[in-house]
C-alpha cells in the first residue's frame, strides 16, 4: 500500500453484478478493482455493497454523485445499465472517471463513447491480473493527481458546466483516523458534526482574520461558537464574562497580526464542558475592502505555526496530544474547497514527516 495520500477519497464502481456471458463480474470486481483502488487508500463500493435503506436507484445516484473516483466496466456493450450510469458519472464529474473493459470484449465500442479513452484489461494469468491492477491504478492516481484533468465527454463539450452542491449541516458526529505508515504513531483524521459536542480533543484551533477578532456570538461560525461556548454565562444563558475574546485581546494588545500567526489563550469554559485545554487563533483570512475575506496566500502556513505551537516549550507541561483544525478558508472564497482542504492535510502531513518526534499525535480536520 501507498502512503495516505489519498486518504478519505472514495470511489464508486459501476459494473456489471454476477455472472455474464461466462465472465465472473465479481470477480472482477474483488480482486481487480477494488484491489487496485484501495491499494491508494480509497474506499471501494459497489451500488450492491452499499449498506442503506430506500431506493437502490437513490443509492447509486448518491455513490456516483459522492465519489472522487469511478471506474466503470463497459465490457459487456449491451448492459444498458452501465452505459446509463456512465452518462450520470460525465454529466457530475468532469474527471477520474476510469472506463475500463475486457481486451477480448472491446471490439465494438458504442459510437456516442468512442472518443473516451477505455482502459483494457485481461485477468487471464496472474501477471495479466497484476499489470492490469497495476495500470488501473496509476490510472486514477494520474486523474486525482491533475486536477485540471477532463476526462468527462460531457464537460469537455460544455466547459462551462458547473455541477453545484447545496452546503448542508451535518448533525451525526463520525470520527475517523488513518494511520500514517511513514510515522508511525502519527494520525491525521476528521471529525464531523457540531463543535459542541467533540470532548476528546486537547486543542481547537479556531480560523480567524488578520484583526483577531472573534465573531459575535450569534454569528453561524466556528470562532462564534468557541467565543460563546467559551465565555461564563448566567443562568439565563447571557454572557456575563466574555473569557476567550478578552484573553485574545490582551495577547495581541488591540493590533492586527501577520497572515498566518497563531496565538494562543485559554480555553475558557470549554476546558470544563469539552476537556479543551487551549484555544490557538489562527489568522488564516484577511479582509479586503469590497471584496470581503479571503484565504490568505499561504494559508498552509496555519497548520505547521499551530503544530510547532503545540510542540513550544510553553506548552511543554500542558500534554497537547490532539489538535482539531476546521476547514480554514473553504467557506470564504471562489477557489476549490478541496483544493485548500489537501493543501491543510498536505501540511500537517510534512509536519509530522519532519517532525516525527512531536508531541502531537493526531490531528483533525472538522467537517461541520
């Protein structure tokens, strides 16, 4: 297996199921692609594998919808089913759509597909069977490695496509970690859910501007949030002692900080309510009349200044283990949310990879 490059990506595979003309799908399936793909780290599903209530049509337009990846089985050109799922995956990806097919079985391409490029496989042997994982693999990695890529007949014709998706709250808290082979020890992971209700985590890194200033408490983010859950309250529920935002204040003295600093105070009543020992401020956005906020340039930088933070002699005797970072930028700007999130995972990747000593251990992305 590869490093955790890929890790938390998803493929969705659209084929045939069973036995057809003599050709084992399943088979197929088990020992060829899913092999290949998660041999990158990535989670492989079939429609038929995919554990859920309802529709299996709801099912298999959700997989195809969701995934990073799809590869697609055209080996039997008369199986509708494919073809037609096929077309779902090029009108809402324009790439890392690998179509794939049996050499022996490819002589009659459908003309509406012929431009694509199919990659051909044969299982025959062993070293067949391992070549053609090999290819399928350097296939996908080549597509989510090019970001630029179209492989999508659709939006390669209409450029100008875009497939848009309604940001939506997510309620169940779901937490997963992967385990980096090259440090051992090391974790880099997400969390979902509302803040409110992460308790196991030593610090939260809250994404702020250059002002360092906290959002007011009836705002819809995360700095929001931390100040209100963070603050003393009467029993009425009316803030009485704004502790967090007083204690940034006095680190930073009223003045603006550089793109990238992070400052550190406490943690307020979250230490008491959600074992939260810092709060580290990040400036990862800045404000620009009449545009707004944007990312600052080298928003990365966050992610190494919080982990070199934890790892200062300052906080040598409070045991910071775990960090939770959001999502820094991804709400406030036109570029790729999943162009900024790798770049975050990237960082906290050659953190640890340069530093594998650290005293943090794991570190979480929070997907709200």
């Amino acid at each position: 297996m590869t490093d955790n490059k890929y890790a938390g990506k998803k493929c969705f595979v659209i084929m045939p199921f069973g036995v057809k003309k003599d050709i084992d799908f399943d088979y197929i399936y088990h020992e060829l692609i899913k092999k290949a793909v998660e041999e990158l780290g990535i989670e492989c599903d079939r429609c038929d594998e995919i554990v859920d209530s309802g529709s299996i049509h709801k099912k298999m337009f959700r997989g195809i919808f969701d995934a990073d990846v799809s590869v697609v089985d055209i080996t039997l050109d008369d199986n509708l089913n494919v073809f037609y799922e096929l077309g779902i995956r090029h009108a809402l990806h324009k790439n890392v759509t690998v179509v794939i097919g049996k050499k022996s079985n490819l002589q009659k391409i459908p003309f509406n597909i012929n431009g694509i490029n199919i990659l051909g496989y044969e299982i025959d042997t062993n070293d067949e069977l391992l070549d053609s994982r090999k290819r399928i693999r350097e296939h996908i990695q080549k597509g989510l490695d090019d970001k630029k890529s179209v492989d999508s007949i659709v939006h390669d014709a209409l450029p100008d496509l875009s497939i848009g998706r309604k940001p939506k709250i997510i309620e169940a808290r779901e937490e997963k970690l992967y385990k980096l082979l090259n440090v051992p020890g090391k974790e880099i992971g997400y969390i979902t859910g509302n803040i409110k209700n992460i308790k196991s985590v030593d610090v939260w890194v809250n994404s702020e501007n250059t002002n360092l200033q906290m959002a007011g408490y009836f705002e819809r983010s995360i700095s929001a949030t931390i100040r209100y859950e963070g603050a003393k309250k009467d029993r009425a529920g009316y803030v009485v002692d704004d502790l967090i935002a007083n204690d940034l204040r006095e680190a930073t003295g009223g003045r603006d900080a550089l793109p990238g600093t992070v400052i550190d105070t406490t943690a307020g009543q979250l230490e008491k309510t959600n074992n939260v020992k810092r709060i580290f401020h990040a400036a990862s956005v800045v404000g620009q009349p009449g545009v707004g906020y944007i990312p600052i340039n080298n928003i990365a930088d966050c992610i190494r200044n919080a982990l070199e933070l934890a790892d200062s002699e300052e906080m040598e005797n409070i045991n910071i283990q775990s960090i939770l970072f959001p999502l820094m930028g991804t709400g406030t700007t036109r570029m790729s949310p999943q162009d900024i999130a790798d770049k975050l995972i990237d960082a906290a990747v050659g953190y640890f990879e340069d530093n594998p000593n650290s005293r943090v251990n794991k570190v979480y992305f929070l997907d709200p």
